[in-house]
C-alpha cells in the first residue's frame, strides 16, 4: 500500500480521473489547497493500523525501538511521519541516503537503512 492508493482514494472521494488526482496529491501539503486532507491522513492512518497490526505479531518490543523512514513514497507524504508516530504509539525518525540522487528509490531504500545502522 503507498501513494497510488491515496491518489486512488482522491480519485474516488473527489469524483476526478487519476491524473488530476496525481496533480492534487502532488500540491497536498500544510495548506491543503485542494481539500485532500481528510482523504489522505484517512488513508495515512489505515496504513499505520496495518504496520501496528504486524509489528504486534511480530514483537511488541520493537515499539519500543525508534522506527525509520526512508526512500521517497509514503514518508514523502506531508504528515505521514506523525499520523503513523500516533497510529504506533512510537517514535518515528526519517532518515537519508546520500546517494539519493543517483539511486532508484527501492534501492536508496535500502541503502539508507545500512547508512542509518552504520552511522
């Protein structure tokens, strides 16, 4: 689940085609200049509700631990990192892959996440 589910979302609440929708998502921030808000925390928060509900089967001791954000999808979104801190009840922190500019995403995913347990 990621951003093409929220524009999906957009698509279905506001009644436009994908591509408007896109461009709606992509001018969504602290000024909500399109109304998305409701739509997009709304969608936020079910993906924090299924990352809570796996990391409760797998050890609820990791909610004790700082989770990370990384690689340019869904903690590109403005306010992801605070509705999921909220949703988990954790600390959330974003971290960067200095080769982000030369990586694909799925890939400066990864390579933050070695920096970040590295540094």
């Amino acid at each position: 689940m990621g951003t093409a589910h929220v524009i999906d979302d957009i698509c279905l609440v506001k009644n436009v085609d994908y591509l408007t929708a896109k461009g709606m998502f992509d001018r969504y921030d602290s000024a909500d200049i399109d109304g998305i808000a409701e739509v997009v925390n709304a969608r936020l928060e079910d993906m924090g509700d299924q990352i809570k509900d796996i990391v409760y089967r797998l050890d609820l001791g990791l909610i004790k631990r700082p989770f990370y954000m990384c690689g340019g999808y869904i903690d590109a979104v403005y306010g992801a990192k605070e509705v999921f801190s909220k949703c988990l009840r954790a600390q959330f922190t974003e971290c960067m892959c200095p080769l982000y500019e030369i990586n694909p995403p799925d890939t400066t995913t990864r390579d933050a996440v070695i920096i970040s347990s590295l540094g």
